[in-house]
C-alpha cells in the first residue's frame, strides 16, 4: 500500500472518529412568526401582566423558534370590534377580545354576564371554563380557544351627579360594554350608549355621555379619575372576554411548539385571572381616591331592590336567547353557570 493511500486511510477513519463521537448540530429550522392582537394601551396589566410574559414565555419554551410580536391598541391591528374576524381570517394568529363588541356574539358566553352572576373574576372565569366543553366551544369556531375570562364586578362610575339609588340612574347617558349592562341601565332607568373604550374619555369631556359602567382598573387606564367624580361599587355585572388563536395556525405548529402553547394556556392560565383582576383594579381605586372622588358602596338593601328589579330582565335575556338565538338549553346554561360561581366563590 502506498504512503498516499495510508495516509488517506487514516484520514477517513479519523474523520469518522469524530462523526460518531461528536454528532453534526440539527439544521436550525425556521423561525414561526406570530403576531398577537388586543384592543387595550400597553400600558394595560392586561399587557403588561399577561399578554407581553405569555408571549415572551413561548419564546423561551421553545429556544426561540418561536417570535411573538404584539399589536396592542392604538396600532392597525387593535381594532376592538375586529379581534376576533382577524384572528380566523389569519390577519393576526392570536387575538384577545371583548365579548360584547361587536354585538350579537357569543350567546351562551354572555349569560355570564347577567345581573349578579358573581362577586369576583375569579369565579366568573372558572365558570367560563368550567362550562366550556359542554356548552361553550361550539360557538367559537376557526379558532383555539386559549382562555376565556371575566373582570371583577364593575361599577357605574358618574360625572357630576352621584348614583346611590335606582332612583339616581334616571335620565344619565351612560356607556355600556355589552348587550346585558344595555338592558341593565334600561330597566334601572338609564339611557345606555354603546362606545368602544377607547372613545370614552373624549365622550365624557364633551358631555355626550355622563358615565361608564366599567370595572376599577379602566380609570387607571384611560386616565379617567379627573372626568368620573363619583363611583358607585354596585358589583351587579361583569363581562367576559377571550384569547383564542388561528385554528389552522395552531394546527399546522410543530408537535413541540403546540404544546408550548398548552403548556402556558387553557387549565394553566385560567387560575391567573382572579388575582390578576385583583392587582389591575387597585391603581384605578387609587387614582379615585387621589382625586378626591366620592365612592359609594351599594347597601345590602338596596342591592335587594336592584336583584329583584332586574330579575325580568334576565328572564327575558333568556326567553330571547332561546327563542330568537337558537340557544334551547339558555335556562340550563344559567342554571349550570349559577351553580358553579356558587360553588368556586363558596
């Protein structure tokens, strides 16, 4: 044998020494872009609290395979009434919503919303979850619902006149978020105005409207503590909200990645929203206080008067969702609801 071919020989075989002791790095695959969606300022805890970690923790999850960018309000994809088309359109792949904007959606999801459905958003929201194989994944379709949730129990918050009574709503333009809190304010008197959040503080500067019906944590966020000089902690009301992806966006991830989405979302993420309503709420209590605002806390007999004056109302929310929305088991829904938020809250 030649010195040549030796030394080839031993080459190779040295090259296939390493081969199988040191084994060539997996090809980089290519990064999967995700664009998220919601309709609040990034100053919201709703982004700063939940939207911007979950995002940064699928990155980590997945070694950075994965690159969330967020579209908050105020940016071309924060349109609060197109959430959740843009989201089964693929516009976005992942998009946060409120329920009742635009109206007419979500039917079974907004009995949750009747009148004095729960004392917290804790309940509210493991109720959602809670009854959503059941009766609620049906009613969103082209989507992976993440998580479905609810704020604590909001308040009605006023300009220049106070509200302690039913008697008090009479005549005040206030600003609904939902379907239920219209038919709320009208059988209490009101007249309600549908707004999307991001027009309140203009409307309540000109005069069109007189109040809100808003949780604390918006008077943080939309720097309303020196246009709202009353709040009334009425506690008769919340309102849901959703955070779903693109179905076929979530199909077509990897095995890997698509559990790095479950991992952070559904059963996982359900327990975060009570305490993080919690957290949320208290700036904007303390923006009132530091105000000088009034606030007032609705007295257990009056509460009384306003349960029995609204009962009506959601009997005949449900007689319309069972006879006009094609929603026949709308009474065994509330029911079923009603039980659980008992049985969470205690």
């Amino acid at each position: 044998m030649t010195m040549k071919r030796r030394t080839l020989l031993k080459t190779g075989a040295a090259a296939a020494a390493v081969t199988v002791g040191f084994p060539w790095p997996k090809r980089a695959r290519a990064a999967i872009e995700l664009k998220l969606s919601h309709y609040l300022p990034p100053v919201h805890g709703m982004h700063t609290d939940f939207m911007e970690p979950w995002a940064r923790e699928l990155e980590r999850r997945t070694d950075g395979a994965v690159k969330v960018t967020i579209f908050p309000g105020g940016t071309p994809l924060g349109n609060v009434a197109k959430q959740y088309d843009q989201c089964v359109a693929g516009v976005v792949d992942i998009a946060h919503g409120l329920r009742g904007i635009p109206g007419g959606r979500f039917p079974r999801t907004s009995i949750v919303e009747l009148p004095f459905m729960c004392r917290t958003a804790d309940g509210a929201t493991r109720a959602l979850w809670a009854l959503f194989p059941k009766y609620l994944e049906q009613e969103h379709p082209g989507v992976k619902v993440l998580a479905l949730h609810a704020h604590n129990p909001g308040l009605i918050h006023t300009r220049d006149r106070p509200v302690r009574t039913m008697e008090d709503l009479r005549g005040l333009r206030l600003r609904v978020p939902s379907t239920t809190t219209k038919m709320m304010v009208e059988y209490l008197g009101g007249t309600p105005v549908g707004l999307p959040p991001s027009e309140i503080y203009e409307n309540l500067q000109k005069g069109v409207i007189d109040g809100l019906i808003m949780p604390w944590d918006p008077i943080r966020s939309f720097r309303l503590a020196d246009l709202v000089r009353y709040h009334l902690e009425a506690r008769c009301y919340t309102v849901s909200f959703y955070f779903v992806m693109n179905l076929r966006r979530y199909e077509s991830l990897p095995d890997d990645v698509r559990a790095a989405v479950d991992a952070i979302s559904g059963d996982n993420l359900i327990p975060q929203f009570g305490p993080w309503w919690n957290r949320w709420d208290e700036p904007g209590r303390q923006d009132a206080i530091a105000a000088g605002n009034t606030i007032t806390e609705l007295t257990e007999e009056e509460r009384q008067r306003w349960r029995e004056a609204l009962q009506p109302m959601s009997e005949a929310y449900l007689d319309d969702l069972e006879k006009n929305q094609g929603v026949a088991e709308a009474r065994q829904i509330y029911a079923e609801m009603r039980e659980a938020i008992a049985r969470i809250e205690g």
